[in-house]
C-alpha cells in the first residue's frame, strides 16, 4: 500500500512537473535565506566568544603615581584571583608603540611638547577566567583602587558589536518567519491546483467508499518530497556559496585562530525538518478546505 501511496505522488510529480518544480525552487529560496541568517548568527556569536577568550584589562593608573609605587601594584595585582600577570607598560614605552603602529602619520606626533599618555599595566588573566563575567567582575574590582585612573577591556565596542548582532537576530526571525509563510502558502497552492485537477477521480474515489486516509496520503508523501527537495537544495547552494568566500574571508580580515564554520549537523538536520514541516502544513491546510476534513 505504501507503495502504491509512493508511486501515486511521484506520477502527481511528472504530470505536474513545472508547477512542482516552482514550488520546490520557492521552497530552496526561503531555506537559503534562513540558512543565511543562521550561519551568520553562528559564526557571529563563535566569533565574539573568540574575542571574550582573548580579553585583557588594561589598567591607566592616575598622573601622580609614583615609579617607587610601581612593585608594589604590581604585586597586587597579581595577587588577585584570576590574574596570571600583569605587566607595566611605562607612558615612555607606550608612546614609542603608538609610533611603532602609525609610521606612516609619524608627523602628527612631532609637534607634541609632553607624552600625554599615562603610565599603565596589561593585566592578564588564566584560562578559566577569560570569561565576560569574571573579566567584568575584575574590572570593577581594580576600577576601585585609588591609584587607577581607568579601566579598559573592550566593553564599549563589543557591547555595540552584540547590540549590532542582536539587532540581525531579531529581523532574521522576522524575515524567516515571512518565507514560511510564504513557503506554506505556496505549498498549499500547488497541491490544491493538483486537487482541482483530480477533482473527478477524487469525487468518485469517495463514492465508492475510500478512506480519506487513502486520498490525503499520497498528497502528504508528495508535499514532503516537495520540501524535503527544497530544503536540501537551498542548503546545497549554501553550502557551495560558503566554500568558495570562507577561505577569502578568513584569510582577509578574521583572526588567524578563528575560523569560520559551517552549519552543526544538528542545525542542518533541523533546517531540513523545518522545511519538511513547511510542506506537510501547507498540504494540511490544501486537504483541510478541499475535502472539507
């Protein structure tokens, strides 16, 4: 019987081929977009754990610090839980750096009568605690000694990135929440064209006495072909459009330790799921107001 079932939808498939063909093509284009949106939040949320992980604290003690106090922050610092070393970096030695790095725009340098950069420390933390939360925690701790003017890690920005992110998020549920729709829609429309087209077959198909399992079934087994086409094809081309910019991009600008990855198979496989749940609603909702169930 299953069969029977089986065969019934893929002959739907051939004499409909045109129609079909535009809805699993429908379907593979709202999959892309999806799968877009989801590669972009994976590899965007990897990326800032990456840069989490990297974290340092840079400590810009206040102008009357004494070099007689210097030992002696230092030790304190270390002593404090989470801090593998900290490292003095002299206003002498960062000037030097800053020219170091803008070679090209040494000239705006030239013209300055004193070193207007503070003297500061480069606190680095151990591996378990390179998280945002303990790195948060240590800030605020070190923020509060009299002796520091200022604490920076890179909260600013990165708080921006994430709000930049999350903004993404939010239009990428809207945006896939619109193609399933129209993913249904389109669904139900092609499989209520082939109902009008058997309309007859079906009428007499219910006189003698089938069951409306025995009429709806092969319209499900070809709705799931249908998506599960869709969706395989959609994730195909993304993952050919991934193969051919992911070596570009992480040779461009990432850093040299993170890579870009592809979609977990868990994500892949539920992508797939969801495109076939798009198919079974959309002929669901064909059978429900066709044959009146």
């Amino acid at each position: 019987m299953i069969r029977l079932f089986y065969k019934r939808a893929i002959q739907d498939i051939r004499e409909n081929r045109f129609l079909n063909t535009v809805t699993i093509i429908t379907i593979a284009l709202s999959i892309l977009i999806v799968s877009v949106f989801a590669l972009f939040f994976i590899n965007t949320n990897d990326l800032i754990n990456h840069w989490k992980k990297g974290i340092r604290v840079v400590v810009y003690l206040k102008t009357n610090t004494s070099e007689a106090m210097i030992p002696d922050i230092k030790k304190k610092f270390e002593e404090m839980y989470g801090v593998s070393e900290a490292v003095f970096i002299s206003k002498e030695e960062a000037l030097e750096q800053l020219k170091r790095q803008i070679k090209s725009q040494i000239s705006l340098l030239e013209d300055l009568k004193e070193n207007p950069l503070p003297d500061a420390f480069e606190v680095r933390m151990i591996p378990s605690s390179q998280s945002w939360e303990k790195v948060e925690t240590l800030s605020d701790k070190i923020e509060s000694l009299p002796y520091v003017d200022d604490v920076e890690y890179g909260e600013k920005w990165l708080g921006r990135f994430t709000n930049i992110v999350n903004l993404f998020r939010l239009t990428g549920y809207g945006v896939g929440g619109l193609f399933f729709m129209a993913a249904v829609f389109i669904v139900a429309n092609t499989i209520r064209l082939v109902l009008y087209s058997r309309r007859e077959e079906i009428e007499i198909m219910r006189l003698i006495g089938a069951a409306d399992s025995f009429i709806k079934f092969p319209f499900y087994i070809q709705s799931l072909i249908q998506s599960t086409l869709g969706g395989i094809l959609g994730l195909g081309i993304l993952f050919i459009a991934f193969t051919i910019i992911a070596s570009n991009v992480e040779h461009g600008f990432l850093p040299g330790s993170f890579q870009i990855r592809f979609l977990p198979p868990a994500v892949f496989f539920s992508i797939v799921i969801s495109s076939m749940l798009v198919g079974w609603l959309g002929c669901y909702l064909s059978l429900k107001q066709f044959l009146r169930i």
